[in-house]
C-alpha cells in the first residue's frame, strides 16, 4: 500500500513539476560556519564554536517578511533585548558568503550576543547573485533600513541610531550602502531615508579597483565571486567596479566607521583610502585588527567575543 501511494505521490510531483520549478530560487550552499570550522580546527590553537544561551526578557522574530518582489518574499530576522537593558539603538547585520551563498542564521550567534548588550538586531535575507545579480541584493537591504525604521515604534528603537554592519560581502555591501544614502543609488525610490548612524565592517573589502582588491577579487575574471555579482570582470565592466567601491562614495556624509581586520590584508583592501577621506573630513574612523585569525573571525570563538566587545565599544561612543 506504501508502495502505491509513494508511486502516486512521485506522479504528482512529475506532472506539476514544470509550473513548480519556476518558483525555485537558486541556491548556492557551498559556505557553512561547519565547513569553515572544519578547515580552520588544526590550524587555529583554542578555536571553538561560540555558546548562544537567551536572558529571560529576550525575543526572538524570526521570518518577518519586509518585502515583496512578485511572488519572492524577503524575510528579515529580529533579536530583541530585554526591556530593562533596552538601549533604543538598533544594527542590521547583512551577512556574507561571496555575494552568492551564506544566509541570515550565520549571524544569530552575534545578534543574540549583542542583544545583550541592549541592541535590536536584524538580520536581513536579500538576494544573492545566483538569483539576482548587482545591484538587486543592495536594493534590498536598502529596503530593509526602510522597514526597520517604519518599525522603530513597535521595536523601541531610535530611528537615528540605526547601524549597519556586515562581514566579508556583507561588510563591503554595508559599507557601499552607508556612503551611498545620500544617492540615489541602489534605491527602491529616490526619497528613501536610508541613512545609518554608523558602519561596521568586519574583514568587508572596501575598494575593488585597488591592485590589492583585484589580484584577488578579479583572478578568475568573470567567473570570480565578485565577477558573477558584477555581471563581469574588471576589464569588462570597470565603471560597475569602481561604482560598488565603497571608498569611491566615501566623503563628508559618511557615517562614523569602524573597520575589524582579521589581519589578512586582501578582505579590507582599499581601508587605507577611506580612512584618509574620513579623517579629512573629521568622521569617526576606528581600525583594529587581530593576529593569526582566520577571515571568518567572527563565528568563531576567541575572536567572536572581542568583536562583539569592540562592536558594542564603538557604537556607545558619542
């Protein structure tokens, strides 16, 4: 009788599998935090997977849905802390993952800590190049901000003191949104106030025309991670390269910045830039680095724990 009802089901699944496979979103999973920890246990002393455990008060949302395209819903999670602790200061974290693979969850463990620490967190999901390339992930975090702030009284939160951060694609994502609100640029409608209150890259390249940037991010030409999200290599569409480099926005209306490193120096390339241009300017710039880390510093404990502290350090400053 299984037998039969397994043979029907696979028939279903057969003749309605033209009209479903046309709602299928390409997915790359090749980046997991397991993979990552697999790579770096015989290589890094004292590495471990950071412990999330909740405080009584805590909430956690997940899979609120921000936006709409067609029939795509894009779903963002939110990590709130308790009320006694509430700062009114809030963080969007847009994770990493080559612009093609990662997901949201890679920052729970980072959210959860800095809900903690008294920040709202949110955690966007945005489409990756596999699905839709440059700009249109940036068009939706973008449209994230505007939904969090339209959120900012049912969440508690200040308006203006809403961050951006990201790490790795995420960090150079951030860092291009928060030196770009004042454009036009990866907006669903010019008027949007996407504007944040400070950026936090964490190991995010920050110019990709640098010889540093594309020694790496332009090896493969158009079929490197970058070269798939830009719809081209450097030689082909180099005014798309210089347009998604953060530093090339970088200027007076950027908001206060603070760089994490995990020391490699090819994943913040083009920082030397932008600290110049903020610092003539008279923007709040930080740059701290570790040692013997590997990139994806902050899943993993002991660097994790620091970032946290450093994140919490700059954004409580005046």
């Amino acid at each position: 009788m299984m037998r039969q009802v397994l043979a029907k089901l696979a028939m279903v699944i057969a003749l309605s599998g033209p009209a479903f496979a046309g709602d299928l979103i390409p997915v790359d999973d090749s980046y997991t935090i397991s993979q990552r920890y697999e790579r770096y246990k015989d290589q890094y002393a004292g590495i471990t997977w950071p412990v999330s455990e909740f405080q009584t008060g805590q909430q956690v949302l997940f899979d609120r849905r921000y936006k709409s395209v067609g029939a795509r819903e894009l779903h963002i999670d939110v990590f709130l802390p308790p009320a006694e602790i509430r700062n009114g200061k809030a963080i969007v974290l847009v994770h990493g993952g080559g612009w093609r693979s990662g997901g949201k969850s890679h920052f729970y463990g980072l959210a959860n800590r800095l809900a903690q620490k008294g920040y709202a967190v949110f955690l966007p999901e945005f489409r990756l190049s596999p699905e839709a390339p440059y700009p249109a992930g940036l068009i939706d975090v973008n449209d994230a901000i505007v939904w969090v702030k339209s959120q900012a009284d049912t969440f508690g939160i200040d308006r203006d003191k809403l961050a951006i951060g990201g790490a790795s694609s995420g960090g150079q994502m951030a860092a291009l949104l928060a030196y770009t609100a004042d454009k036009p640029l990866f907006k669903t409608h010019a008027s949007d106030d996407t504007r944040v209150s400070a950026l936090i890259d964490i190991d995010g390249v920050l110019d990709f025309t640098t010889p540093l940037a594309l020694q790496y991010e332009n090896a493969a030409g158009k079929t490197s991670a970058a070269g798939l999200w830009l719809g081209g290599a450097m030689e082909d569409v180099p005014d798309r390269w210089r347009e998604a480099s953060a530093a090339q926005h970088a200027g007076a209306q950027s908001p206060p910045t603070l760089v994490i490193s995990s020391g490699i120096p090819r994943f913040t390339a083009g920082r030397e830039i932008v600290e110049a241009k903020l610092k003539a300017q008279g923007v709040r710039y930080r740059y701290t680095t570790f040692e013997k880390a590997p990139h994806d510093i902050w899943l993993f404990d002991p660097w994790f724990g620091q970032i946290v502290d450093h994140i919490d350090s700059f954004l409580s400053e005046k």
